[in-house]
C-alpha cells in the first residue's frame, strides 16, 4: 500500500464517515510501517474543496452567526460551525502530509496523527449536533482554510506558518473566549457538553500547533532564516498582524512553541 496515494484518497472523500475511516486506516497503516513511499509520484490537486457536494459555500461575512447559545437552534449554529472548522482541519493535515515530498518519516506521522485528532474532534462536534437537531452541510460555509492552503501549496515554510502558527494559532486565541461566553449562561447538559468538547479540542490543538512549529523551525534553519521570518511571511497573506491587538492566550501560544519575542511583537506586555 502506498502513502500517498492512500492519502490523496483520504482527501478528496466527501463523506465524513468515509473520510474518517480512511483517515483510521492511513493511521494504523502508518504506525505499522505497513505503506511504501514513492516521493516522485505527481501531486495531484483538488480543484473544490472535498466538503463542496455537502454544503453551500458563502462569503465568510455570509456565514450565520449567532450570539446567544441558550437555544438548540444558536448551539446548532456554533456546532456547525466549529464542525466545519474541524473538517477542513482534517483535509489541511491530509494535505500537508501528500504534498509535501522527500520529508523525514516523522513528519508524515504527525500530520497523519493531526488528520487523526482532527477527525475524532469533528465525530464529538457531529454527535453533538445530532442533539440538537443538526447535520452538517444544514448551514452554509466559507473556504478560508481551504483557500489558505491553496496559497500555500508550493511552499513547506509558508504552509507551516500561515496554517498551524498563524491560523490554528488564532484558534487557541479564540476559544478559551467561546467557552467562557458558554459558562456564562445557566449550566445545562447540552451546554456543559459543548464545552466539555471545546476544551478537549484547546487541549489538543496545542500540540498541533506545536507540530507546525518544529516544522517551521527546521525549514527555517535548512534555508539559513530567522524564524522571524513568520511576520513576513504572514504580513503577505494576512496584512496587518503586528499593527492588531489581539487577545492571545499566551499559556497556549508559549506551550506550542511561541518566544516570548514573538508574543511581545504581538502586543503582548508580559512574557516569561
């Protein structure tokens, strides 16, 4: 069996019970060392994301919001689009691991074990939503990560930048503050079990973020770079970073590889 092509056939798959049990297969297979590697072997690409048959796809301001969780139909909203933040996760992991050639063994085991979390997040996410009445693809969606990593197709550095340290990053930033707008509602099972589920994904994303990080570092010091090569690279696809304030959560940031310089650079006063 031959990684790459199990890979792209895990990545383009729609359905996401599919998806998921060949993401498991990719896995166990991997651990095993039961795949061969045939690095020459073309890059194939994805020309809609593999969710396109599932959903609507919309403008990101398009996309429903809702800012009260107390009812099914606002904890649907949020579970959808969590979800679908998740699913495209999946995909990115799927992605990183078949594009990227002639990588050491380590570095296809992480992004496999990435793809791993990713689909076990989405399965938590897509029970939940059955609680309440949702399924995914009943609202519609945006392609903003699947957009960045066709920006970052040709390029490992600015792949390992822009995705996991920039904008998974952003997720250990935003979800802390999601949970504790949760909290602050009157305490209900459904409500008490979207958080249980947004902490196990903070957890977890911590490490990969970490993941892009190493791999960011390692293209760094193979090209002779600073690492902070990050703002530039990310000043060319997201302008503004160093000119925003944003709430980070500098625990998460500094435990998934983050300097204090670069926090600091961010806006952040205090840094240890």
């Amino acid at each position: 069996m031959e990684f790459f092509t199990f890979a792209w056939r895990a990545l383009r798959e729609s359905d996401p019970a599919k998806k998921g049990a060949l993401v498991e297969q990719l896995y166990t297979n991997l651990r095993q060392n039961a795949l061969t590697f045939d690095h020459d072997a073309p890059v194939e690409e994805l020309d809609e994301p593999s969710y396109a048959p599932l959903v609507k796809v919309v403008r990101p301001r398009d996309v429903p919001k809702r800012k009260h969780f107390d009812d099914p139909e606002g904890q649907g909203v949020l579970l959808h689009a969590v979800a679908h933040i998740e699913y495209s996760a999946i995909d990115l992991a799927l992605d990183s691991a078949y594009r990227f050639r002639h990588m050491p063994p380590e570095y296809y085991m992480d992004w496999v074990e990435v793809a791993h979390d990713e689909v076990r997040h989405f399965r938590m996410l897509d029970d939940l939503m059955g609680r309440v009445g949702v399924r995914y693809g009943d609202y519609p969606v945006h392609t903003a990560l699947f957009d960045a990593g066709k920006k970052t197709a040709g390029d490992l550095l600015e792949r390992m930048a822009v995705v996991p340290r920039y904008l998974e990053a952003g997720g250990l930033d935003a979800n802390p503050r999601i949970i504790a707008k949760l909290e602050r509602y009157p305490a209900t099972p459904m409500l008490e079990a979207i958080v249980a589920a947004l902490k196990v994904i903070l957890n977890e994303e911590v490490e990969h973020v970490a993941k892009g990080d190493r791999w960011f570092k390692r293209a760094c010091e193979e090209r002779g770079l600073s690492p902070d090569v990050y703002f530039d690279i990310v000043e060319r696809f997201y302008p503004g970073l160093e000119s925003k304030r944003l709430q980070l959560n500098v625990e998460a940031r500094r435990a998934a590889g983050f300097a204090c310089s670069e926090l600091k650079r961010m806006g952040v006063q205090k840094c240890e």
